[in-house]
C-alpha cells in the first residue's frame, strides 16, 4: 500500500490474519463429522404407547422429538413438538390412542459419520428441527440447537462477547 504507515500495516496484517483465522473455523465446521456433534442418545417410545404417555414424556425430558419404536425395536417413527400441536392438539384426539396414530413414520437418518454441514443442509431444506443419528451402538438424536451450539462454541468471541441488545450504546463514559 502506497503511502501507508506502519501503523496502518500493521492493523492491515491483523484483519487478513483474523479473516484467515475465521476462514479456517468456517471450514472445520463444515468438515467435522456429527460425531463431533456428541449428540445424545435418543429417547424412545413403543408404537402402542398412549398419546398422552409421549407428551408428557417431552415435557419431562425437556426434549423436542422422539423416536417411535416397532416391538422388535427397530425405528418406526419421530415424534415431535410440531406433531403434538398439528396433529394432537388442532385435532383434539384422545390422547389414550397408540402414538402410531399421530408420529412422522419412516423419518430420514443420518450416520456419525455423516457431516454437520450436510445434516443443516438436511435440516433447513427438509424444514426438520430433530433427525435421529443411526448407528451400529444405537440411536441418537441431533438437533439444530445442538448444531447452533457447536458453531456458538467454536465462535465464542464472535458470538458470546455480543451486546445483550445489538443496537444499544453508552451515552455516558460509565455506561449509563
């Protein structure tokens, strides 16, 4: 740069450094396979469980979805916080019904091996906010919430040290 100081080269360096740096990140989690995600091990109900069983098992579990499993154990199903208000209470159906009744069959899986990248894209295309995670040890269960806080945890200075209200500003030296 023609005229710059070394002041000015020097904060020239930092923001190519810190751009690289946020380059790197951006791609290591693109590239990180769900294992990296841990997601945690899938809450699951018999297809014949009552309605009203798996509700209250999402509210006590303070979990978004679970699986729905055949009596042989094999997946069948997801149920969802998005099945309980379309499906449960729009229709005002009897909650002692099987939860077959009601759960998303055949959901989409993914594997641990598959990538975070890929299992958002599946996320924001398919409009799912839960997809069970399959594999050889059993079932888990990713969630964009689990998505969202690896990327906040690989981000922390980006995101963390943020202003609790973006717009707000100090009018007086102390803050006030």
């Amino acid at each position: 740069m023609v005229g710059a100081s070394e002041f000015d080269e020097a904060y020239e360096d930092d923001e190519s450094r810190h751009a690289e740096r946020e380059r790197r990140l951006g791609e290591a989690i693109l590239d990180a396979p769900i294992s990296a995600l841990r997601p945690k091990p899938a809450v699951s109900l018999a297809e014949n469980t009552p309605i009203g069983d798996a509700v209250q098992l999402l509210i006590d579990e303070h979990i978004g979805a679970l699986l729905v499993t055949s009596e042989e154990g094999g997946i069948v199903g997801i149920f969802t916080e998005r099945d309980v208000l379309r499906r449960v209470a729009r229709s005002g159906i009897d909650t002692m019904r099987p939860i077959k009744d009601v759960m998303t069959p055949d959901p989409e899986t993914l594997g641990l091996d598959d990538g975070i990248a890929f299992a958002l894209n599946r996320m924001v295309v398919q409009g799912f906010r839960h997809i069970p995670v399959v594999d050889p040890s059993g079932a888990s269960m990713l969630s964009v919430r689990d998505v969202v806080s690896f990327i906040v945890s690989s981000l922390p200075g980006k995101v963390i040290n943020l202003p609790p209200e973006p717009g707000l500003e100090a009018r007086e030296r102390d803050g006030g």
